[in-house]
C-alpha cells in the first residue's frame, strides 16, 4: 500500500476518533496538510474501501473505519510513538502525584482511578481469586455509539456487573508481564462487548497477580490507551 494511501487512512483514523463523525475527503483536506485535491483523497477513500479498511455508514456519507481498519491501524502504525503518546508519560507523571503507589493492591486501585480518569474509558482491574473492579463506566455511556444504543450499554454494563465471565475471560489471555494486548470489536471473546475494544496487561508482582486494562468504544486513542496503560504498569510491576 502506498505511503500515500496510509496517511489517508490515519488521518481518517485519527479524525473519526476525535469527533465521531464520518469523514469526508474536504474535511480530511482541511483538518491535515495534504497538497492533493479532494478527488485525489476519494481515490484514496476507493482503495482503503475496497480493501476493506473503511466503509460507507449510509449513502453519500463520509467514511469511518471497519475493524479490519483499526486492527491494521494498530498492528502496523502504532510501532513508532507519535508527539501525542510521548506526552502520555508528562501527562501521567503530572497527576500520579495525587496518589502513593506501594507495590500493593491498595495502589492498584489507585492506579485504576487514574486510567479512567485519563482515558475517559472504563479502567478495570482483575485480582485472580478475589474480584474485578471497575471505574468509568459512566465515560462509556457518554460515548455516542453507546448513547443512541443503549441496548449496546445494557450488554456491556451486564457483563461488567457479572464479574465472574469477565474475569473468566481474562484468565485465559495469556499476556506477558509488562506486555498491553489489543482487542478490536469481534476478536473479544465474550459477544456482548463487541462492539467495544479491550486493552489488557497481566500483573503480577509478591502482593497482587491478574490484569489491568482499559474498555472502550472502538472508537478509541489507542496510541494515548496503550502508552497510559503501559505508565501505569511501571508503577506498579
């Protein structure tokens, strides 16, 4: 795929995550520095869409990715860090001073408070043999893909508050120590969060061992989700 085309396409990414809309190719022109006319970016909409990166949500509307798209965006464009996620760490040092992190369970809650907070996404920690917990589930339901589908709210919130299949399901990723794995749409386990995407890390350290992890609507700043979960994990591993 041309470098072109893959700038195009993380424009469109980073465009529809910032506003929830579909993104037209005048919008797209006007909001980055492409020297290429509108129908030139049309051209490139053609070939994203025919690979089964982006999509049409109704007739004549702009474009916004397919979870194909997001995958691709980030298997193969979050390698490098952009200025965006290297301000994660001077964003994540400014308000980690709010709180004693002790290597305890009591900081991971801690931790989980400031991952919500930051991510405007639900931050979660699973402790195997105790419990989950939650914080910011209410930054889920302001999301519009949830706040004109609230049936897609009830499936998540029934998940969450069932505690025992969702910690289930994170018993059996297995992730590195350290290491934040990505689930995008229909590659989570349990159907009822589909329509969200997962991030997970495995901790484990003397006092505590499970996972730390972010839920969100697809449409989420992975860059700035994984880059926060992986601050938060080197305060605690």
């Amino acid at each position: 795929m041309k470098d072109r085309t893959l700038l195009v396409l993380q424009a469109l990414i980073e465009d529809f995550i910032a506003t929830a809309n579909p993104i037209a190719s005048q919008r797209l022109l006007e909001s980055h520095n492409f020297n290429i006319s509108s129908a030139t970016i049309r051209n490139e909409f053609s070939v994203l869409e025919e690979v089964g990166l982006i999509e049409s949500p109704h007739i004549s509307a702009g474009k916004i990715p397919t979870e194909k798209g997001y995958r691709f965006f980030v298997d193969e464009m979050l390698s490098d860090p952009t200025s965006r996620e290297k301000k994660v760490a001077q964003i994540f040092q400014k308000h980690v001073e709010e709180y004693r992190f002790s290597k305890s369970k009591e900081s991971f809650f801690d931790a989980v408070r400031l991952i919500a907070r930051l991510s405007q996404n639900v931050a979660f920690m699973s402790i195997e043999n105790d419990q989950t917990f939650y914080i910011g589930f209410s930054h889920v339901l302001r999301s519009p893909e949830f706040l004109y589908h609230p049936e897609k709210s009830a499936q998540i919130l029934e998940v969450l508050e069932g505690r025992d299949r969702f910690q289930s399901l994170l018993s059996g990723i297995d992730t590195p120590d350290g290491e934040v794995k990505i689930f995008i749409g229909e590659e989570n386990l349990l159907e009822e969060i589909s329509s969200c995407s997962l991030l997970v890390a495995r901790i484990q350290t003397p006092f505590v061992s499970g996972h730390l992890g972010i839920l969100g609507p697809m449409r989420m700043d992975y860059g700035f989700n994984k880059a926060l979960l992986e601050n938060s994990l080197s305060l605690v591993l």
